[in-house]
C-alpha cells in the first residue's frame, strides 16, 4: 500500500474532517432519509433521491478520509535535519530570477495544498524542481508558459 506524507498539521485538518463527516454530516443524512421516506412514494421524490446521493457521496469522503488516515506517513516539519536542502515539509523562500519576486511555499501533501497559503504539494512541478535543493541553487521549473528559473534564497524547518 502506498504510504501518504502528510505534515502535522494536514493530519489534523483531515482528522477534524473524519470527525464531522462522522457526528454532523452522517446523522443529517440519516435525518434527511428519514423525512423524505416518510412522504411515502419513493419512486417520484426528488428529496430522497438526493439524500440518497449526499449519503453515498458522505460515506465515499469518509472511506477514502480514513484510508488515507491509515496509509499516512506524518511528518513534523520543525523535526526535520535536512541539512538545509529542501525536502517535504520544509518552508522554502524562493526568488523568480526573471521577474525578482519573492515567494515562500511550504512542500505539504496533495491533501494540505493551498497556494493562496503558501503550501505546495509535493506532487507539484516547483516542488519536484526543489526536492534536494539547498539555499543558493536554482531550481528551474516547467510551467505552462515555458521553463521558470527560481533561486532558493532560504530553507526553514518550521
């Protein structure tokens, strides 16, 4: 079974996640069966056609919660001794060399990324174009618009 990275944090995230799915989602679901079967015909009701559908979709999001729960490799960032090269969960200041503007991302797994925060996830192409990287490399990136050269200005283990 393929082992998941997941920062400290992110399995907290997905823990509360597994939490409400289970005491607020679950039960409201079972509450919204309830009241639609109650209005008898089956065949023709739209409300428990689609409570039937958001207890499928709730009871899906909580296998794959806890399988991904199960397979999880978690790691404390501020435990890391990488000798400063860039590795997952480090927080990386960079410098896009053509533009010089200064970014800070933090390499999380696939389920913490959040660009408008500053995580990346590790899956991502600057991440891969950092994994190893130490403060002074560049570190050129694949995008869209062609390759993009960054300086890794700083690695913090935070």
């Amino acid at each position: 079974m393929q082992k998941i990275p997941l920062t400290v944090h992110g399995a907290e995230l997905l823990k509360a996640e597994l939490q409400r799915l289970k005491s607020v989602e679950r039960p409201a679901v079972i509450q919204a069966i309830a009241e639609a079967r109650a209005q008898g015909d089956l065949s023709e009701n739209a409300e428990y056609d689609a409570a039937k559908e958001r207890q499928a979709f709730v009871e899906g999001r909580i296998l794959e919660v806890e399988g991904k729960l199960s397979t999880a490799v978690i790691i404390d960032p501020s435990e890391l001794d990488a000798d400063g090269r860039c590795v997952f969960g480090a927080t990386v200041d960079l410098e896009d060399l053509e533009s010089g503007n200064q970014v800070t991302y933090q390499i999380v797994g696939d389920d913490e990324a959040d660009l408008k925060l500053g995580k990346i996830s590790v899956s991502s192409p600057i991440a891969r174009a950092l994994i190893g990287k130490v403060a002074g490399d560049v570190a050129e990136v694949q995008a869209p618009g062609g390759i993009r050269e960054y300086e890794v200005l700083d690695v913090r283990y935070i």
